[in-house]
C-alpha cells in the first residue's frame, strides 16, 4: 500500500511535507488547454501520452479536452486506465510474453486497445491471444523513421508487415507508428525541423507502400512535445502523441523555440526543505536521487538566481549558492524542475495540485511501478 499523501485539500502549501511532488494547477491547465486548442480544427487527432504522468485524473482531464484517448508504454499502464474508466488506449510497444499478451487481450474485451509490431512473430502471436480470448486488438506497424530503436524500415518492410496483420484473424490493422523520439530534444529549431522533415518521408513513403498493396493505412500516428507542430503541418500525420506538454522538464526548458512555436510553462515541481547550511556555500535539501531522475541532468531550482542543484545522493541534493544569491536558511522551501518528467513521476506515489498558496487535489500515481 502507498504511504499516506503529504498533503490534504484543503492544506497551506505551506503544510506540504516534503519532498512532494507537486502541479501548479493554473500552469497545468493552461497547458492543456494550449495543446487541446493548438490541435482543434486542424483535423488531427490528440492522443496524449500518459507515460508522463501515470496519473487517471489528468487522463480524464485530457479526454474532457478533446483527446480521442491515449497512449501508454506497458499493458500494465493500459490495465490501470482502462480501469479507471479510459476506454481507448494505444500501448505505443512491443508486446513479447504468453502472460503480457493474454492481459493486453483480456482488456481490449473492455476497451478499445492498440499496440504495435516490428515482426512477424508478434503478429501471430497477438493473433493467437486475441482469437483466444474472443477480443479484436488493433495494431499499428511501427517504423523506424530516426529513432533507430524499434520499427521496421520504412517502405516495401512496413506494407509486407501490414498484409500480415490484415490477414491475421483476431487483429484490425489500423494504420503506422512513426514516432522519432530522438528528435524531441534537439536544441534548435531547424534540427528539429530537418529530422521531422525526413521522418515524414518515411511515414508517407511507408503509407504509400500499404496502400498500394491494396490495403487502408488510416492512422499515422506519432510526434511528440518537441515536435508536434512539425507533425501536425505535414499533412501526412492524422494522430499527433506528445505527453511532457502537461509538465514540461528542466531539459525541455533547453530546447530553443521558434517564434511560431508554442510556449509550454512549466507545472510540475518537486518541493524540497533544506535541511541544512552547515557547509559554506550550499544548502542540503532533502531530495536526493529517490525523489527525482537524473538521466536529463539535474533539476532547475526554479524562481532563485543563483542556486544551483549541483549533485545528489539516495536522500540528500547540494544545492551551490552563489554570492549574488539569497542564501537559503533552514527549513526554507525550494520548488525544482526535474530534469525530466516521467521517470521523476515514477518515484513518487502522490502528486499534490495546489492552486496559489492552497492545496486542492490529491492525485494517485496510480501507474507508479507499472513496468509489466
């Protein structure tokens, strides 16, 4: 069982014991209501991905702002947001295992549910579940159009794949996958514009391809927070999957934008006490590597010129003050931006919504540790 949350509705934000993991609600809901208008009208559909925050509340808050439903990575994601009333989930994965694939069908008995295929095998194997278990699942190729990670080669690859799963009993081939994850944090804004370039003439190429195999190739989905603009314009994507635009990380922060492009604010802190001032120069906060993911680099201490989040242990970050800085005392409050989103999600059981200088919500992380 989860621990008892840091905070009630209701509490000062003063009162929230820490670390927390907290959304600035005005800050979250401005950007959904960015990406849900930036989206409308434009013929696409918003199918955010929930790997960012694992959390049914904000996959609610999502669909009530247009989302057709939305994407995780694992069946166990899917099986928490089916359950929690999400009636159309794309596991944007590979699904290898008897267990794995009897769940994933088990679900698409009460939900629209679809997943991806780089080979053959899992096309047969899917096949078998779903006839099994008296269920449709629907699948997408994926295509490898920059990420070099999984995805067949675009073109001729893709449509032998699709004939494949056209043909298998229990399987509705839905369309392509072609999200180019190595894209999203590109510094600038023309290196992100010539990688989605190139991605898609690989998706079209690989649409192209399938529909003159004779067969329908009515979803191409992909693009995230990175690079939806690029997706959306191309006339190629009709399924547009970004899923940090609800937070936006410190390394999302990096990235440099074009004037055109939308400014997402940043919602999602951890909040950290100093625990101490001993050592000349810095401030110990207690949180430390189990409160925050460091694989994107550390974390933003957010409104404090001159602090800087210098390295961190299990339980302990040392925070560099400099000598323009205010320097913090005991038992002061810092707000960090994590570094990045999702795994920083992951650590945490509750996040805290507080709206100005008062607690209103208490979400469960309630696909923390879904890794199945």
């Amino acid at each position: 069982m989860p621990p008892s949350p840091p905070a009630q509705p209701g509490d000062a934000v003063a009162a929230i014991d820490t670390p927390a993991l907290v959304v600035d609600l005005d800050a979250f809901e401005r950007n959904l209501d960015l990406m849900s208008n930036a989206v409308r009208g434009s013929g696409l559909a918003l199918r955010p991905h929930a790997k960012s925050h694992k959390c049914p509340e904000i996959a609610r808050a999502q669909v009530e702002r247009d989302a057709i439903g939305i994407c995780c990575q694992k069946v166990a994601e899917a099986e928490v947001f089916v359950d929690a009333g999400i009636r159309d989930v794309l596991v944007t994965n590979e699904i290898v295992g008897a267990g794995k694939l009897r769940r994933l069908a088990a679900i698409a008995r009460r939900a629209t549910i679809g997943v991806l295929v780089d080979d053959a095998g899992s096309v047969a194997e899917l096949s078998a579940a779903a006839t099994a278990a008296g269920a449709t699942l629907d699948v997408l190729v994926e295509v490898d159009v920059g990420a070099h990670r999984c995805g067949v080669p675009p073109g001729e690859p893709a449509a032998r794949l699709a004939t494949a799963i056209a043909r298998a009993p229990g399987l509705r081939l839905r369309g392509i996958h072609a999200y180019h994850g190595a894209a999203q944090h590109l510094r600038t804004p023309a290196e992100r514009c010539d990688a989605i370039a190139a991605a898609v003439r690989d998706a079209a190429a690989s649409r192209a391809a399938i529909e003159a195999a004779g067969i329908g190739c009515a979803v191409v989905t992909g693009a995230g927070t990175g690079t939806w603009q690029h997706e959306r314009d191309s006339g190629v994507y009709t399924e547009l999957q970004p899923g940090s635009y609800v937070f936006m990380d410190a390394d999302y922060g990096r990235n440099a934008l074009a004037p055109d492009q939308h400014h997402f604010e940043h919602s999602l802190f951890v909040l950290t006490t100093v625990m101490s001032v001993a050592v000349r120069s810095q401030a110990v906060v207690d949180a430390g590597l189990k409160a925050l993911a460091f694989d994107s680099g550390p974390p933003l201490v957010y409104g404090a010129p001159g602090l800087d989040f210098r390295r961190a242990s299990d339980e302990h970050g040392v925070v560099a003050v400099t000598d323009t800085a205010i320097a913090p005392r005991r038992g002061d409050r810092l707000w960090l931006v994590p570094g990045h989103c999702d795994p920083t999600v992951n650590l945490h059981d509750w996040i805290v919504g507080v709206r100005g200088e008062t607690v209103e919500s208490v979400w469960a992380v309630a696909a923390r540790g879904a890794l199945a």
